[in-house]
C-alpha cells in the first residue's frame, strides 16, 4: 500500500500560505486513501503556479502547456482507461485560454478530473486580472477595476454536460478531500473547482473574504446534487461562493461509449495485424 | 502521351454526381487491367461551381500524373466546355448534355456529341441517374464492351436489388445505344489492356496513410475535420475500432495534436492529420512534443495558402513551416512522401521514426496526392515493421533505487529510454519547461545547454541513414542540369525527364526526408551541376531556399515556381528546362 511519502515529489515551491498547498495535500491524502498506488495515477497540468503541482505530485506526470492540460489528460485516458487521471491548473489556465478545451471536456465525460485552483488571479504572471476576478476588482491589467462579467465556471460546467460539479475551499481541507475523493471515485469528468487562495497578488479574495461568504451546500438540509435545477439556482443565489458537490449524474464515459470501446486500456491492444486480417484491410481496395 | 494511353474527363456543378461517374469509369478500368490515376478537380462549396474528375489511362505501365492533354470530354454544362476545352487534342471529343446548346471556340478541331443524359435519366424516373447514361456513352466512345460496366453495376447496386441493377443497366444501354446510332464513326476504340493475375488496387493518398497509419500499430487518431485530409479521419474511423483503436473529432486542432501527445506520452503510438491551417494551430505543441521528448505523428496535407486560401487547390507551400515553425527551437524529422503507394510506407516510417527518437514527425502530403487516385499492383507488407524504441523495462526499473530513474538521462546518444504510466518506479513528470535528468524544472546554465545538445544529438544517426532513404535520384552520374523536387512533384518530374528524352546531361533529384537533410547524398549532385532547375509547389521558393541553406550553389539555383492551386503540367517542366 502506497504511503503519503510515495505521492510526494521534491519540495513545492509556492508562496508560504499559497491556497495550492491544500490542494496538494488533499490529492495526496485522497489517493492514500483510495489504496491507488503512484505508477497508476497521472497528475496533468496547466502553465501557472497551480501548474506546477504534477511536478511536486509523486505520481505519473506532464507539466504540459497554458491551458493545455485537459487535451492532454483526455489523451492519456483515451490511451490508457486503467489509469487514474487527473487535470490541474489555475483559473486563467482552465477558464481563460484553455476554456474551449473545458466546456468540449464537459461535453465529452472523458473519465478525469480536473481541479482548478481558482485565485481569481494570474498568479505566476504577477497579478494580472483573470477571467473569474470579480468586477471591479482592481489588478495590473485592471487599474480602473474589471469591467467584465466574470466567468462562472460551475454554471458553464452544467450547461456544458459535465457529469460532476463541485466547489471546494483550501481553507476546509477535510470538506475538500471528501469532495476529491468523490470525483475521483465518479465516473466521467468531473469538476473541482477549488477557491485556493493566492496571498501574493489577491488581497480582495483571501481566506477571510471566503470564509466570510461561502455557503457550504453540502451542509445545506435537503439539498440534491442530482437536480440540476436547483443546483443552478442554489449556485446564482450564492453568486457562485459556495461549496459542496453540487451537481452530479450519471452517463457513460467516453472509453464506454466509443465506437469501437475495449474492455482494458487501449495501450494494452496488440499492435500486431495477423496476415489475415492485414490482407483484408488492403483487399477494400481491390479493383 | 504514348499510344498505349488515353485520357478522358467528366465535368458539371458540383453536386451532379461527377464524382461517381468518375469512379465507376475508374473502378472498370482498373479492373480491366489499365494502370490509371483519377485527378478530382473542385471547389470549396456544396452545391453548383464547376467541378470535374479527369482518367489517364495505361495499358503497360503505371500512371503517376493525369496528363497535360484531354481525349474525351463529357460535360454536363456549357461551363465544363469552356473550363477544359484548351486542354482537349486536336480531333478530341465532347459528348455534352443535349439540354443545352453547346459551344466551343476549338471550332472544328473538336466534335461535338449532343446526347440527351438528362432526358434519358429523367424517363427513367431518376435525374441522378445520368451519370449512367454518361458511363454507357463513354463506353461506346472508347470502344469498351459493356460487360465490364454490367459487373461493375452489379457489384455496386447487387445488395440493393435487381430493380437498381435494372434500372441501372438501363440507363447505360440508353447511353451506349444513343452515341452508337447517332456518332458511330467517332468511336475511337482505347489500346486494349489484359487483365492482371491479381486485382490491382486503386488508393489515394489519404487512404494510403490512414492504411499506413494502421499497420504501423497506431491506435489514436484524434483531429479536426479539414479538406484535403478529412478522408483519413473517415478511413481511419473505418477500420481502426477493428483493432481496438480509437478515433476521436477534437474541438480544434491544438486539442487533436495535445490529445495525440498525451496518448503517446501514456504508451499509444498517436497521431492527428490536417492540413495548413490546422498546421499552424499546432505550432505551440510541436514544441511541446519536442522538449518533452514525447513522440508525435502530424499528417499535414497541403493546400493553398496562406490563413484559408485554396482549399481545395494543391500547393507545396507548409515547406517552411513544417521545417521551422514553433517558438525556440526543437528536433524534428520531416519526412515528404514521393508517391500515394510512398503514403503507406512513409507512416510505417514515422511512428518508428517518431518513437526511436522521441521527437514529433511531420509527414508532409498535399492536396494531389492526398486526394486523387492511381491504381498499382500492390502494397509490400514485409517492409512493415514497428520499432517501438527505447523503452525501459520493468525488470531494470525494479532495479534501480526507488525514485533514480532518469528519463531525461544525458546517454551519449541522446537518447534516454522512456517508461510508461502503470510502470513501477518509472515515474517521471515530463515537462515543458527545460529540466533536468529526472526531469525537474530547472534554470541553470550548464544544465540547459547540456539537455538542449543532448535533444540535438539525438538525431546524428539518423542524419546518417537519411542520405541512403531520404532522397532518390536517377540520371547520369555528373549530369549538367539537375531538376529538384519534394514529395508529389516527382510524378511529373520523372515523366518530364522522358521527355526530354532522357538526355544524358539531366538528372533528377526527388527529396523524401527534408529534415534532417540528406547532404552527403545531395551535395554531390549539385557540385557536378551547372544548373538546379527546383520545382518549387509554392511562390518563394522554400525548397530552393533550403537548398541554399543546407548545401549552398545559391548562383546555381533556378526555380520553376507554380502558386496558382493548380499542380505543374509536364510541359511546363520541359519547357522551362529548355527555356
Ligand atoms: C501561450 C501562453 N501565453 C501566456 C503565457 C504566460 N502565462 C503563464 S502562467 C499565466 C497565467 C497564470 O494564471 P493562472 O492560470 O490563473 O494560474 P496561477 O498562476 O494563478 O496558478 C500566463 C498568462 C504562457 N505561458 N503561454
Ligand atoms: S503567487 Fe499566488 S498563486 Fe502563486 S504561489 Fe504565490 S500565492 Fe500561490
């Protein structure tokens, strides 16, 4: 059985007090948990502070490319099924240049997780406004305040097909790993969003401003994940600060409903063509 | 042209059935025995512009190239007549549809054959069905005994029922029975060709890589629908899910290419195709592939560009793209396949290529190739083998200490071997940012230098062995003049040289492999030379400019240019080299 200590990779270098910390701890811890054994999980991530989690993640992983994370994640599930696959990266990562990628990731129910480490900052780029600041939020690229709209990922993740949706808070480790664990445990794709604070370059979202606002939905009596309606409602009202497993349902997952599924990995195929079946394939073109 | 060829084109707006009654002719004649290559002409819509599909066709020997010249003409509207007539023959005919009135400026130099297709398939209750009736006076014109087409309409509408078989046959006997009666004395019977022993097959280029790319043990083919390559996402879909593949339509085409690193990066030979624009989106993960050492495969089929430029026309203009497009620079093999059969054997290359190496290939086909059709004896499946790399094994990595496997390990010949996701003790986290041995972020300077040289070193081998595979020339040792081209181009190259009458001052060098470039074998050729004569698919002259760049003889070079969408004519080739 895999200990913490085999899903620990070399020292993370985030700011003291970074959100990504819990995040990390959390994974890890989870993985523990579930018995998985490092060489069986893969940790994908996105450019950005949060991005460097697969490096300090003693699993299996690719540090890939800003925003790129979910297209790599889904190639590596599409390869191999028997894997534990995991996507992570911060917001601008997941919702600004990689939101294409995520809303056709929710559509598709490849089965993965993605955590995004959601500071409402750029991080690693030193503070720059991000697609889920808060209007009026003022940055290096926003010195009159944000004027847009920010970008409300959970709603987007449920009008986009996403299986499993939930919102998870640094500040509240065990919430955040029960919340982990259960996405890691659905089968399909599933959202973490994690509010995970950055103490560098946000002093308008920090660990007060979320403790003070966020709704825990989990705790809410007689709240039902599987009603969408509700979730979307329960979501606006909360203008999104909340946290819990919000939505989930039930569908197949891509490696299932695929032409041409296999029971195992694909990577497990024989790459060997009998003669047989090699002439077939070239007879199609016989004249 | 020689006696024992013939060449003949159907042409309307697009939606007309052209291309099926191209095919069905394509389909008889190659099983008659006919070497042929079936060239489609089209455009970039659904519904109406001018479209058409043109047969060069040899008793004796294989055909590479459609021919600069037209024998036989069926147009379904006035446009095909004033879009083809220039390249009719001298006594060439045109069988058009008598719905319209038609004209020619070739005036008496061809015969023009009203036949009522429309008329006759309207009767018959079927207006598509004219491209039967067009078949049946096609038949008679070249002389063809009905048999061969009556084998075919049973072959193609057999499941459906003999009411379609009937019906069909009808409208070509209509079709036959009509020219026979009314332009008997124009029938110009074709060279008869004899059946092969064995069915020839009759493939385009697409097909060949999907084939290829099949045989070579790929198993991931994630891209985005683009013409001219969106036939090897089709094919593919096919027949890979037989073999427990998967096929998956991306969002766009950085997601299509990132999807095929991911699967190779977790052990699944991967690929994704396109064509230039798709190309361009993938610049960001070319580089990605290539410092992560993660083998990759990308198909790009040419086209017209630049941004969406000619869809639909042939062009050889990706050259420097593909050579040096994405930020920083990383290795990279380009391989140009020289012919649609040199598709399927290039693929096989690739992915060994691809994961001996650990760098991204870029197997560059165009629009003419990749689309059009010839028909060859067959394909030679003992020249596929697949060559998986250096992997680490389980037993070496339950060696080692727990966490010393080094995945990006300095080896003298830069190549480190890799291991697989679900390997114990092989975990590494593969990474985009310069890093060190076990593949940690690093910043520091000797460090940095010593991994960028060891990605370089990796392809000295193959800089090597590309000079035996990567470019063929056939000519006169010390020939004066040499003709230079890449990938599709050869095809009329070679036949270029024949008519020049295999003059013993000319040669012909055809590159396969542009990067690494094959210099020992090339240099050689241009140091003898007085004159490089590159036929160059594109405006700027980008296999010139690699020429000049990789071996020099920039006072030599003398570029054919050709950015039109069309591909080169021979006569163009034989021109310019006397010119
Ligand atoms: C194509 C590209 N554009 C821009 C960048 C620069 N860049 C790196 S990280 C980043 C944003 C980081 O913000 P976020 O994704 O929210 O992650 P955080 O650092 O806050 O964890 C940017 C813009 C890049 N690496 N690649
Ligand atoms: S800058 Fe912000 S997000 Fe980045 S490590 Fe520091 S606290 Fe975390």
């Amino acid at each position: 059985m895999a200990t913490m200590a085999d899903f620990r990779y070399d020292k993370a270098t985030w700011c003291p007090g970074c959100g990504d910390f819990s995040v990390l701890a959390a994974l890890q811890q989870v993985c523990v948990r579930m018995g998985l054994e490092p060489e069986d999980v893969v940790c994908v991530s996105g450019i950005g502070c949060s991005g460097k989690i697969s490096q300090h993640f003693g699993s299996y992983g690719f540090h890939t490319l800003h925003g790129r994370s979910l297209p790599t994640a889904q190639g590596v599930k599409m390869a191999n099924q028997d894997l534990t696959v995991i996507a992570a990266g911060g917001d601008g990562d997941g919702y600004g240049i990689g939101v294409g990628h995520f809303i056709h990731a929710c559509r598709r129910n490849v089965d993965i997780t993605y955590i995004v480490m959601d500071n409402h900052i750029y991080g690693l780029t030193t503070g720059q406004a991000s697609p889920t600041s808060k209007k009026g939020h003022k940055t290096k690229t926003s010195p009159a305040g944000v004027g847009e709209e920010p970008l409300k990922p959970l709603e987007l993740a449920i009008v986009s097909g996403a299986s499993f949706v939930a919102q998870a808070f640094s500040g509240e480790l065990k919430q955040m790993q029960n919340i982990i664990e259960a996405a890691m445990k659905h089968k399909g794709f599933s959202l973490v969003n994690v509010f995970s604070p950055c103490v560098t370059f946000n002093r308008v979202n920090t660990y007060e401003w979320f403790k003070e606002h966020i709704v825990n939905l989990d705790e809410e009596e007689g709240y039902d994940p599987t009603d969408k309606y509700n979730a979307m409602k329960r979501i606006a009202e909360t203008e999104s600060v909340c946290t819990g497993i919000l939505y989930r349902e039930e569908r197949p997952a891509w490696h299932e409903y695929v032409l041409g599924a296999t029971e195992t990995g694909t990577v497990k195929q024989t790459l060997d063509i009998t003669p047989a079946d090699a002439a077939g394939l070239i007879d199609q073109f016989r004249r | 042209m020689t006696t024992n060829e013939f060449t003949w084109k159907v042409g309307g707006a697009q939606g007309e059935g052209i291309d099926s009654t191209g095919e069905i002719l394509a389909t008889v004649l190659t099983r008659m025995g006919y070497y042929i290559f079936a060239y489609r002409h089209f455009m970039s819509l659904v519904k109406g512009g001018h479209t058409n599909y043109k047969i060069r066709a040899s008793t004796d020997r294989e055909v590479k190239y459609h021919g600069d010249t037209l024998e036989m003409l069926v147009a379904f509207d006035q446009t095909t007549i004033d879009e083809n007539e220039d390249e009719l023959v001298e006594g060439a005919v045109i069988i058009h549809d008598a719905k319209f009135q038609a004209s020619t400026k070739r005036g008496g130099a061809v015969h023009l054959c009203a036949v009522p297709l429309s008329q006759f398939a309207k009767d018959l209750g079927n207006s598509i069905i004219k491209n039967m009736v067009a078949a049946g006076a096609s038949s008679y014109m070249l002389g063809i005994d009905p048999s061969n087409f009556y084998e075919q309409i049973e072959a193609q509408f057999g499941k459906k029922g003999a009411e379609l078989v009937n019906l069909n046959k009808n409208a070509f006997d209509q079709g036959y029975n009509y020219v026979k009666e009314h332009y008997g004395n124009l029938q110009k019977p074709v060279p008869v060709a004899s059946k092969p022993e064995k069915a020839r097959l009759l493939m385009s280029g697409n097909e060949c890589i999907g084939l290829g790319a099949t045989l070579a043990g790929c198993r991931i083919l994630a891209a985005y629908p683009i013409t001219p390559a969106t036939e090897i996402l089709y094919w593919v879909l096919a027949n890979l899910p037989k073999f427990g593949g998967k096929v998956l339509q991306a969002e766009d085409e950085i997601a299509a290419c990132i999807m095929a690193i991911g699967a190779n990066f977790a052990g699944v030979r991967s690929m994704t195709s396109t064509s230039g624009p798709g190309l361009s989106l993938m610049m960001e993960a070319l580089g990605m592939s290539g410092i992560s050492e993660t083998p990759l495969v990308i198909v790009d089929v040419q086209r017209g560009g630049p941004s969406t430029g000619l869809p639909t026309k042939t062009e050889q203009s990706d050259l420097y793209e593909a050579l040096y497009g994405s930020h920083g620079e990383t290795p990279r093999i380009v391989i140009a396949p020289t012919s649609i059969e040199d598709c399927f054997y290039q693929m096989i290359n690739a992915f060994n290529l691809a994961e001996r190496y650990q760098v991204p290939v870029i197997v560059l086909s165009d629009l003419l190739m990749g689309m059009n059709k010839r028909s060859f004896p067959d394909l030679d499946l003992s020249r596929v083998t697949i060559d998986r790399g250096e992997v680490v094994t389980q037993a070496q990595l339950d060696e080692m200490e727990k966490g010393a496997f080094k995945r990006y390990a300095l080896t003298e010949s830069g190549i480190s071997p890799r291991s697989f996701p679900g390997m114990k003790n092989g975990r590494y986290c593969a990474l985009t940012n310069e890093h060190e041995e076990t593949g940690l972020e690093i910043e520091d300077v000797p460090m940095r230098e010593a991994q960028m040289k060891k990605r370089f070193r990796k392809l000295s081998t193959l800089e090597r062995d590309v000079n035996e595979w990567g470019v063929d020339y056939s000519g006169p040792d010390g020939a004066e003049t040499i003709l230079v081209g890449f990938g599709s181009t050869e095809a009329q190259i070679a036949e270029a040289m024949e008519q020049l009458g295999g003059a013993t001052n000319v040669g012909h060098l055809q590159l396969r492999c542009l990067m690494p470039f094959p210099k020992d074998a090339v240099r050689p050729h241009l140091e003898k030379a007085q004159r490089v004569v590159v036929v160059d698919n594109n405006y700027t002259g980008q296999l010139a400019g690699l020429l000049c760049k990789e071996i020099g003889f920039h006072d030599k070079m003398d570029v054919l240019h050709k950015y039109n969408g069309n591909p080169f004519t021979v006569s163009e080739i034989v021109s310019h080299v006397k010119g």
